[in-house]
C-alpha cells in the first residue's frame, strides 16, 4: 500500500511537463516594458485594420 503511494507521488512529479516560469512568450530579448509598449501598438494598429476592413464588407 505505501509502496503503490509513494510510486504514484513519484510519477505524477516526473510526468509533470509544465514549469512555474514566466510565460510571456518568449520571443523578445529586450526589456519587458518595451516589448509591451511594441506589443500593444502592434495590437492597436491590427485592430483598427480590421474595423476598417469591417466597415468596408458591411458597407452595400
């Protein structure tokens, strides 16, 4: 009983794949707030593309 225990104590630690790091995607070597500061207007720029492309396919 306490060997079937410790056995599944022991594989559900070694099967775990995830890590407890920071996940912010990994791509950018700079700084954190620059890489947002670029992120966000990248966000921005592609959102008002495709509210103008929007307005375009809904105009008759």
């Amino acid at each position: 009983m306490i060997m079937a225990v410790l056995y599944n104590l022991v594989m559900s630690k070694a099967t775990k794949t995830e890590h407890s790091g920071a996940k912010n995607g990994g791509g950018y070597w700079g700084p954190r707030a620059e890489a947002k500061k670029h992120s966000k207007k990248r966000r921005r720029r592609n959102d008002k593309l495709l509210s103008q492309l929007k307005k375009v396919r809904n105009q008759p």
